[in-house]
C-alpha cells in the first residue's frame, strides 16, 4: 500500500476539515494532490503535529480535524498519545502513516520494524477507536467511517517506505501559515 | 505547603483578564494553585501534557483557531520544549506567552534543580525569546499584559520567569 494512494482515496473527504500533517513524504504528497488553505503542513518539530491537532480540535469543538502523521513522528511523542486520549476530542481523526522507516533521511528503520506495536500503543493509551489498515480500500472504509463517526480515533495505516523525488514545495512555509489561520477565522465569522 | 496562593491567584486574574482561554500545564510545586484555579474555572481550557513541548503544539493549535493562550511549566520543562521552539514557534512565528517557574536560582533548596537554574536565563538569551523575571507582586498584572502584547505582535515566544520571591512564601 502506498501513502500517495491513500491519501488520493481520502482527498475529496478532506474539503470541509483542518489538515495538519507531518513534515517529508506526507507533506508533499498531499501538496502535489493539491494544496488547499485548510492544509497546514508541519515542515519540522517531529512529534508535534498531532498536539497542534489536539489543540485545534479542543478550541473548535464542532470542526472536524485530520492529522496526518507518521510513525517517526509518533514515538518522538508518544506521551502526546495519553495527551489525546485524556481528552479525548470527538471530531479529532488521528492518522498514522507507518513505514517503519525515517524514510526522508535515507530510510533508517524505526522500531516499529523490530515489533513496536503502534495501535497496541495507541489502544493502552487510552484512544477509545484504534484500527490498523493495509489496503487502501480498507484505508478510506476506515478514515471515512472515523470522519462521520464522533469519538477520537487512531487509524494505523501500514504503507511502503517509498516517497516523492523532492520533499521541498513551492508554498513557503509562512505563507501556509497565515493562509491556514486565516481560514480558520473566516470559518468562524461564516 | 507554602506556595503563594495569593500571588498565584494573581497571576490566574492577570491571564484571565489578557483573555487567556486555554491554558497547558504540567505540575510542579510552585504551579500547583496556578494549575488548579485553572482547573476549577469553566471558562478556561486546561492541558495537562505529559512533556512540555506537547504545549507548543497545543499553543499553536490554538492560535491558529482563535484563541489566546498560555504555558505553565518549570524551567527544566522549558528546556524539554527547546526543539518545539525552535522549529515551530520561531520557523512559524507563533506567539506563546511561557510562564516558566524558576526554580535553581537563589534560595533553592533541592539540589536537583539547581543546574537548570545555573542556565536557564542564558538559553532564553541564546535564543532571542524575550524573558521578564517576575518578583514583585504589585507588577504581576502590567508584565503579564505587556508579555501578552508582545507575544501577539511580534508572533514569537515570551517567558515570565516566575521567581521564588513571588511563588514561595517562608
């Protein structure tokens, strides 16, 4: 299963919801299937995506929030995991791209290649809804069925340690910024 | 226990009336009051992280949602944020208003603390985060508020150095 394939099954999902994804390979490939200003893209800080996501979902109860983040990025905060799961946010879907691999610094392995079980982790954490797909069918089933569902939900989607050629976008990282909380607001006064 | 319950009570008014709606916190002794009136007001959203950079994250959630928000945590939690930061915070130009308890420096009785007590002023120094040392009860209210201010228009990270004098009570 590849990510690209995945995340092409969710896109038309991704129109009415807050997009935080990670830095690398999730980035770019949700970028190059077409940017939209309620994407930010995480270019650094590993681990923090999924906080920012929290953090979006508890000030804007009634949004629907998607993080797209990865399996390098979660064991550097895994603590983040119990974060969510105390409060469990309901219109937070937490998505996990794992290819047990540091795939943008050259593909050094992760533990989740010697046995680290992320949706083991993310179920004792206290995440009420965990699954853990590999094919992209069952991929968009389960991110569709968490996105019209109302409890915070870990999706672990198993995909292939393969990217893009280049990691770097034309949207410079202050510009999605501003766009993003823009937005945001222009929601609100909607 | 004699942490300031009057002058962290204080502190809990200033933040409140800067429009403060989201606080993150993770416990330490001279957070405790902070912490709990936090807990007890249902107009206020509070975090507890299980590490202190989580709150970055939160902070910048919030921001971009709307709304304004503060960080309650040690020093030595400030220096577990450093990497949150730098490349979120500084790269994104986020605003965060870190009260940061300055536990180490003078009067500290827990050797444990005194190391990050030695540095942590000269890390907030190296890199370029504005930083108040918070001692005087009756200038709690205006730092805040200008700390706040500051944070908003500059779009970058500013610590109150929550010192013995005004937390601790002996």
């Amino acid at each position: 299963m590849l990510r690209i394939d995945c995340l092409r099954s969710v896109y038309s999902e991704l129109e009415n919801c807050l997009v935080v994804t990670i830095m690398g390979a999730v980035a770019a490939e949700l970028h190059s299937l077409g940017h939209r200003p309620n994407f930010f893209y995480l270019q650094h800080a590993m681990g923090l995506a999924s906080s920012t996501g929290l953090g979006l979902a508890l000030c804007l109860p009634e949004q629907r929030v998607i993080v797209f983040d990865g399996d390098g990025s979660v064991l550097m905060n895994l603590g983040g995991l119990s974060t969510m799961a105390r409060y469990r946010p309901k219109k937070l879907v937490h998505i996990v791209f794992d290819n047990e691999s540091l795939l943008s610094v050259g593909g050094f392995p992760t533990a989740t290649s010697t046995g680290t079980d992320l949706e083991g982790i993310a179920r004792a954490s206290g995440i009420p809804r965990v699954a853990t797909v590999r094919s992209v069918e069952n991929f968009k089933a389960a991110v569709t069925d968490a996105m019209h569902g109302n409890e915070l939900t870990t999706i672990i989607a198993k995909v292939e340690a393969k990217g893009p050629a280049a990691y770097v976008t034309d949207l410079s990282l202050l510009e999605n910024r501003f766009q993003f909380r823009r937005h945001i607001q222009s929601l609100k006064r909607s | 226990m004699p942490v300031s319950l009057t002058n962290s009570r204080l502190i809990f008014d200033a933040l409140k009336e800067c429009d403060i709606r989201l606080v993150s916190a993770l416990p330490e002794t001279w957070l405790v009051h902070l912490i709990r009136l936090t807990d007890e007001d249902p107009e206020m959203i509070l975090v507890r992280l299980a590490k202190e950079e989580e709150g970055v994250g939160i902070s910048a959630g919030a921001h971009f949602a709307g709304l304004k928000s503060a960080m309650l945590m040690q020093n030595h939690g400030f220096l577990a944020s450093i990497n949150g930061i730098v490349s979120f915070a500084h790269l994104y130009r986020i605003p965060l208003l870190m009260l940061v308890s300055y536990r180490g420096s003078l009067g500290e009785r827990d050797p444990w603390q005194t190391q990050g007590g030695n540095i942590s002023e000269a890390i907030l120094r190296a890199l370029a985060i504005p930083y108040f040392c918070l001692d005087a009860p009756e200038t709690v209210k205006k730092r805040i508020r200008q700390a706040q201010t500051l944070a908003e228009s500059s779009l970058q990270p500013v610590a109150l150095l929550l010192t013995r004098d005004l937390m601790w009570e002996e």
